[in-house]
C-alpha cells in the first residue's frame, strides 16, 4: 500500500481529497496535517510515501515543505491540490520536484487519473533495479514513442502488420535479421524490412546495426515482451 499524507488547512477540502483517495485502490491515509508544522511532525513519526499538499497554508508555505524534503533527501512524493494556478508557482513546484499538480477546483477523474498514474510508476519503480530507455521513456519520464497513431504508415497494411509481428514474436528473446522473419513470415525481404522499421520506431522492437567487412550495415533486432502493448492499437 502507498502511504499518504494530506496536508489541507480547510477541513472540507480536506475530506473531499481524503474520500477521494478512498475510492482509488492502493493507497492508505496516514494522517491530515492542517499545517507544515503539523506535517513535519507526521513525516518525523510515519512513513510516507506520498503527499497530498496545498501551497496555500497558514505559516509556511506547501512549496517552503516541499524545498524542506528535497533538501533533507527524505524519500516522500508530493502531488499539489491547490487554488494557485499562476506560472511561477506552478514551475517552482515542478523544479522542486512535484509529481502533479491540480488546480482548484478539479474533477475525480482528474484525481483519479493522477493517483492511478503515480501508482503505476510507485510500483514499477519499487520492482525494477535497471531501465532499457525504452522503458525509462515510457514508464517515467512518459514519452509517446515516435509513431503512436491509430493509421499506419502509407503502405503497410494490418494483416501482414499481423503476420510479421507473429513471426518476431515466435522469435521469443533471440536476436534476428529481416531474413530470419522473411523466412518465417513467407514475405520478401524487401517488405519486411519495411515492417521491421515501422516496429523499431514504435519501440515494439529494439535494432542494432552492425558493419560488416565490406562496410554494409546489418540490422539485428530482439523482441522484448514487455513491449508488447505498444502494437495493439494498430491491429
């Protein structure tokens, strides 16, 4: 369970946020802090993985708490709910760190949709010791890949989209050549290597390029099934 930690001066803001958090599965509330000050005393006594802040409070400030925990290297993620919407504010909380931010007012799908995505990174970064770049683009730093649309390139068509990826995927985790998937798929080459660009782009596939002797470059691809869910929208 994700630990959480509200800190809202206005107690019916306060428990707008904490029945909201109630209705998204995976987080456990610690405590609502109605000040820094109070919070500070929570964060000394439980952990907490996540906080739930405004920036407007009385004393200090949610951002003066949020510079507090990066300067003191304490391991706790902040998401802002707060009215400031002005430019400086918003990109102070940014370079300080802030997960999200929502503007005042907002809607639960909103919440929902910022709970449910810091989950997801909370869990895959809790499992994972080392990143592909794909992985680290997709799953936080939230990069698109390259070719995300639902269209596929002018040319290629969804049923043979269908039977190459079916033959890489036969492949299980061992490198290929266009000639390999030719092969296997009953396509030329010369349409394959058409597919297999389109696949590498969208990150469904990773590509080497070796130079042989003569100095032409050979292309040697690997299927990672993680990646799988990269290719769906297009069959």
């Amino acid at each position: 369970m994700i630990r959480v930690l509200i800190v809202e001066d206005d107690p019916m803001v306060a428990e707008f946020n904490k029945r909201y958090l109630e209705q998204v599965g995976g987080f456990q509330l610690v405590s609502i802090a109605a000040s820094v000050n109070k919070a500070l005393r929570v964060l000394e006594e439980e952990a907490v993985d996540l906080m739930l802040m405004d920036i407007f409070m009385p004393g200090k400030t949610g951002l003066e708490l949020l510079r507090h925990i990066r300067e003191t290297g304490r391991k706790t993620d902040v998401i802002f709910i707060t009215a400031a919407s002005d430019m400086e504010r918003i990109q102070t909380a940014l370079r300080y760190g802030a997960v999200d931010y929502l503007i005042k007012p907002f809607e639960f799908e909103r919440f929902n949709e910022a709970l449910s995505a810091y989950r997801e990174k909370f869990a895959f970064m809790k499992n994972q010791h080392t990143l592909s770049q794909t992985e680290l683009d997709r799953q936080i730093l939230q990069k698109e890949a390259k070719a995300i649309t639902e269209e596929l390139p002018k040319g290629l068509t969804r049923g043979t989209l269908q039977v190459i990826a079916e033959a890489v995927q036969s492949m299980g985790g061992s490198p290929f050549s266009t000639e390999d998937i030719s092969e296997r798929a009953g396509i030329s080459r010369v349409s394959v290597r058409k597919y297999l660009k389109f696949l590498s782009d969208i990150h469904f596939l990773g590509v080497k390029v070796h130079y042989g002797t003569i100095g032409r470059p050979v292309y040697q691809y690997q299927y990672d099934e993680e990646n799988e869910s990269v290719i769906k929208q297009f069959l």
